[in-house]
C-alpha cells in the first residue's frame, strides 16, 4: 500500500492538475509544449550528461533500447501476419506499444521510487527513446513518405540531441561553469520534469475515444504493459546490467504507451483511434499495473 500512497499517488496528482486544467480552460499546449522541448528538457539533458562521466552503462542502455525495439516490432509483425491485421491495425499497434512514456511518466516515477541514480539512468535513457521516437517512430507512421535520411535529419532538428552533445563535450573537456550560471541552468533543469508531467495531463485530457476496437487495445494493453517489461528483464539479464540499471530498464518498459506517438498518429493517419485508445487504457491501468512492477523490486 506504501508504494501507491508515497510514489503512485503523487505522480497521478500531478498529471490530474494538467488533465483539469486543460479540460477546464483548453489551453493551447503547443507554446508549453514548446517550453518543455526547447528549454526544459535539453537543461535536464545538458545537465545529467555534464555531471556523469560516459561509461557502459549508456553503451548498455543504447544497446537495450535497439534489442528491445528490435524484438518488439518483429512481435508485433508476427501477430498481425498470424492475425491477418490490416496495414493500418499494425502501424497502430507499433506506435502504441514499441513506444513508452519514459519521459513524462517514467523519469519522475523512478525519482520518485528509486531516488537520484537511479533518475539519471532514466534520463539517459529518456533521451534515447526521445530520439527513436522522432525518428523510428515518425518513419513507422509515415513510412510511404519519409526514408532513413529523412530520419536522420529529424534527429538533427532536436534540441536534446544538442544538449547531449553539449553536455559529454564539457564533461569530457572539463570546461568550468561558473556557480551563478549553473544555478541558472540548474534551475531550468529541475523544472523539466513536473512540467512535462503536467503536459502529460493535458495530453491525455485531448485524446478523444469515440469508440474502441476493445480486441486491439486489449491487445496492445497486454503488450504493453505485460508483454513489454517481461521482455525487458530478459533483455537486461542478457545484457547483464546492474541491478539499478536492471530496475530502470524493466520499470521505464512497463510505463503506459507515448502519448507524444498518439499526436504523431493524428498527424499522420496512422490509425489514430487505435492509438489514442490504447494511450488512454494503458495509463489508467497503468496504476496496477506499476504497482505491482514496483512491489516486485520492492519499493
């Protein structure tokens, strides 16, 4: 019970704030959005990849991610041949369940749960399926029209992408910040994350489910939630990480679907209600669903 009073409780709090302020004002969340992507969250990047020396841990995390993507999307392909799914049901399916909410749901939780190491794997890892999100995920959507250059060029128009580069280059030079700009940065850096938690709210309080196809995201649930940090696990002990580092890897999995992929969905006419559907079932059920994940490593 400790652990949905102390780490779940909070967290959904903070994401209703989000969820009611945009059903009761319809704020426009493209400039906070804006914020968040240009401002905040290269500020948290910069600063967690300035403090932390490279090591194997991040080639791990690189690696974990590729295997897991890898794995997830030939799943999803063998369902949908053995099912006889539509084109558009398997887009569907891959946008909302090779893609988690590391960033919004999953930093926070973890910092919340597993305190400050364990948060700047997260972030590390946060980074890295922004990027694939940005690039796999947007191909996936929009494959007629886009190719492997187009993705390419998509990575280089993200900030984070810039603040980790930033970052690793003044760690590795050892280039002195003085104390008032680090504060300054420090500043915006800690206000990244209950930001984008409050923009998660006011995601979620967006996606319009009109009616659900409740086989599909039963499906997608499934993969998601149960699916998905199975397969972590025994990509970690595969890969023979830490026991942090393992914790994070399987927690960040079992986090509900992007909600970042159900926007990229609407762009793209890539079976949106799907997506969205399975968006919204899996962060309610999410609830259980990571309180059990959590009980299981013992918070």
């Amino acid at each position: 019970m400790g652990v949905l009073i102390n780490v779940l409780v909070p967290i959904i709090l903070i994401f209703t704030i989000g969820y009611l302020l945009q059903k009761r004002q319809a704020v426009d969340i493209r400039p906070v959005s804006a914020v968040a992507l240009y401002v905040l969250t290269p500020a948290l990047v910069f600063r967690t990849f300035y403090e932390r020396e490279l090591n194997s841990d991040m080639l791990s995390m690189a690696l974990f991610s590729v295997v897991f993507l890898a794995v997830m999307t030939g799943v999803i392909k063998l369902v949908a041949y053995l099912r006889k799914w539509p084109k558009a049901n398997e887009t569907g399916m891959m946008l909302s369940t090779v893609f988690m909410n590391a960033g919004n749901y999953g930093a926070p939780l973890i910092s919340f749960a597993f305190g400050d190491t364990a948060f700047a794997y997260s972030i590390v890892f946060m980074v890295i399926q922004t990027m694939l999100m940005n690039t796999v995920g947007v191909y996936i959507a929009n494959s007629t029209n886009m190719d492997a250059a187009d993705a390419f060029r998509t990575v280089l128009r993200m900030p984070v992408f810039y603040a980790l580069l930033a970052g690793v280059l003044f760690q590795l030079t050892g280039i002195p910040i003085g104390a008032t700009y680090y504060e300054a940065l420090d500043m915006l850096a800690s206000a990244a994350i209950p930001v984008v938690m409050i923009i998660l709210g006011m995601q979620l309080a967006r996606i319009s489910v009109k009616s659900m196809d409740w086989k599909l995201v039963s499906a997608g649930t499934f993969l998601r939630l149960v699916f998905a940090p199975a397969l972590a696990y025994l990509i970690a002990l595969l890969l023979q990480t830490n026991d942090t580092l393992t914790t994070v890897l399987v927690v960040s999995t079992a986090m509900p679907s992007a909600a970042t992929m159900a926007m990229i969905s609407v762009q793209f006419d890539s079976n949106p209600q799907l997506v969205s559907g399975i968006t919204l079932v899996t962060t309610i059920l999410s609830v259980p669903s990571l309180w059990v994940v959590l009980s299981i490593f013992q918070v």
